[in-house]
C-alpha cells in the first residue's frame, strides 16, 4: 500500500474534534426540542441582554440551561470550524477539500443564523431547517475527517466488475433514504404532522441498509477496502433506532406515553436523534468509501463475459 505524504495528522485530528463537537450539538440540540427548551432564552445574539458568553452560570437553570449550553456548543462549533478551514487552507493541496472546507464555513454561519432567527421570529419552519442542516453538516464534517485521514491515502482500489456499479448506487440510495427519513423525523418532532412519511421511508431505510450490508459482505473478498466493519455498524445503528423509535411513538404519541417518566421521554427522544445523525454519517462515510476503493471505469458485467464465452466454445 502506498501512503501520500500530503496526510497531515493535524488536519486529520482537528476534523475529527470538529465533527465529534457537532454530534454532541446535535445531542444538545434534540435535548432542547425534547424539553420544549427552544424559546426558553427570548433574545438572541445575547441572552436576556448579557453577552451570550458573560451570562452567569448561576443563572442557567430548568429550559435556560439547555438552550444556552445549545447557544454555547453551537459557538464552539463555529470557532473549530473556522480553525479547520484554515488548515485545510495551510496543510492540503487539494483544492476540492478548499471548497469543501468552504461549505463547512458557511453552513455553520448559516445554521447559527437559522437558530438565531427560530427564537426572535418565533417560526417553527426555521427549526426544521435547523435540524435538517444540522445533520448535512454532520455528515460533511465527517466526509472531511475521512478525506484527511491516512486511510483516504492508501492507495487499494480495486475493480470487482458490475457488484462496483450495484453498491455505488445502492450506497447512494441508501444515505439519501437515511436523509429524507431524517427531514420527516423532524418535522414529526416539530409539528406532529407526516408520521405517515415518517414511518414509510423508516421501511425504505430498513431495506436498503440490509440489501447493501448484505451486498458488501458477499463480495468483501473482493473489495477488501471497503471492509465489514462499516456496514455491521450500519445493521447494528439499525437496530437500535427501530427500538428507539418504537419507543418515542409510544411515549410521544400515545396515551401509554403518559406513564413514562419525563426524564425517560426525553432520553428516548434525544437519543433517536443522535442515533439517526450516526446512521447518516456511517452511510455517508460508507458510500465515500465504495466510490474511493472500486473502481467502475471498466466495469464488467461477468455474465456477459460467460456468456460471449460460450458462444465462442460452442460448435
């Protein structure tokens, strides 16, 4: 295996705390929705007229202790952001992840904007965005992470014929299903409304992640860079949503729901949030890494190969 002496460690360990920083925002953020903590604090950049960053601990209680620990990570995420742009600008050559880097920068202003603007227009349609953004830019951090880890540099790309093709496209399939499911499940969590969808494209979800983790696995002899470990992941994040969230249905949207705790509710919820943000990013990272080690520049359909075959032997 060669190595590209472009990998820089740094890089990589910056992209990692930035995108493991934005999964405990998205955990921060699913506790302020969960706890009906949005409004709690009624002015934005500042809070109840201090600087966002001189409020008195003291002071951070009940609904306003989320949401200005929300506000708090939310900054810390911009700074880290902005530090991994610069990096990228100092330590890689590649201008592609320049540009990636670039969208990272602007979706954090752009989500801190779209959070700012939910609590001084009082809009629900902004927090919806809020959370979808919030997932993509997840997800586009994590891409980051990989594309400047050492493993992106391995050179071990392989050509396994038409199976290339089939999980290049079920892979892709399958992280816009997780997406789409992800919209839904934030608009179910805002408004009430599309538990219909909601539920539909969880199936769709269900299916495509068993399809393409049985696909990797059957042909993980031959693509050996792809490996088994991201899509038994995927299965098992699997599991563990569909039990998390038949339990947010029957806590938030039944009347059995009233016998659960409060505490109980809101861990249920948050964490079918937070899970459903790995599934994203496991599918996403997983399909970057089908297009980084197969190659389809000359994919093969095998059967028409046997097939071209006999009609050569036959008499």
């Amino acid at each position: 295996m060669q190595q590209n002496t472009s990998y820089s460690p740094w890089l990589h360990r910056v992209a990692r705390l930035t995108a493991g920083a934005t999964f405990l925002l998205i955990v921060i953020g699913g506790i302020v929705t969960s706890t009906d903590s949005g409004l709690a604090v009624p002015d934005w950049p500042t809070t109840f007229g201090y600087n966002m960053f001189l409020y008195p601990l003291s002071e951070m209680v009940g609904g306003i202790l989320y949401e200005h620990s929300h506000r708090l990570m939310g900054s810390l995420v911009g700074m880290l952001t902005i530090a991994l742009f610069v990096l990228i600008l100092v330590r890689d050559s590649r201008k592609w992840l320049k540009w990636l880097g670039l969208a990272a920068l602007i979706a954090v202003i752009v989500q801190g904007v779209l959070g700012g603007l939910r609590v001084t227009q009082i809009n629900l349609n902004f927090a919806i965005v809020h959370a979808c953004l919030a997932q993509a830019f997840f997800a586009l951090l994590c891409g980051i992470a990989w594309f400047a880890s050492r493993d992106w540099w391995q050179d071990r790309s392989t050509t396994i014929g038409e199976t290339a093709r089939k999980l290049r496209r079920l892979s892709l399939i399958t992280t816009c299903l997780i997406y789409v499911q992800l919209i839904f499940g934030a608009i179910l969590r805002h408004t009430g409304s599309r538990l219909d969808a909601h539920l539909l494209f969880a199936f769709l979800v269900a299916l495509h992640i068993f399809l393409l983790a049985r696909r990797i696995l059957t042909v993980d002899s031959e693509a050996g860079g792809i490996g088994q470990s991201m899509p038994l992941l995927l299965l098992g994040l699997l599991v563990v949503q569909l039990i998390l969230g038949t339990g947010a249905f029957f806590a938030k949207l039944t009347a059995f729901g009233e016998t659960f705790a409060t505490a109980l509710t809101v861990t249920i919820t948050t964490a079918h949030v937070a899970v459903g943000a790995l599934m994203l990013v496991s599918s996403f990272v997983l399909t970057l890494k089908i297009y980084r080690f197969t190659d389809a520049s000359t994919l093969v359909d095998v059967r028409t190969e046997q097939s071209q075959q006999l009609t050569v032997d036959s008499p």
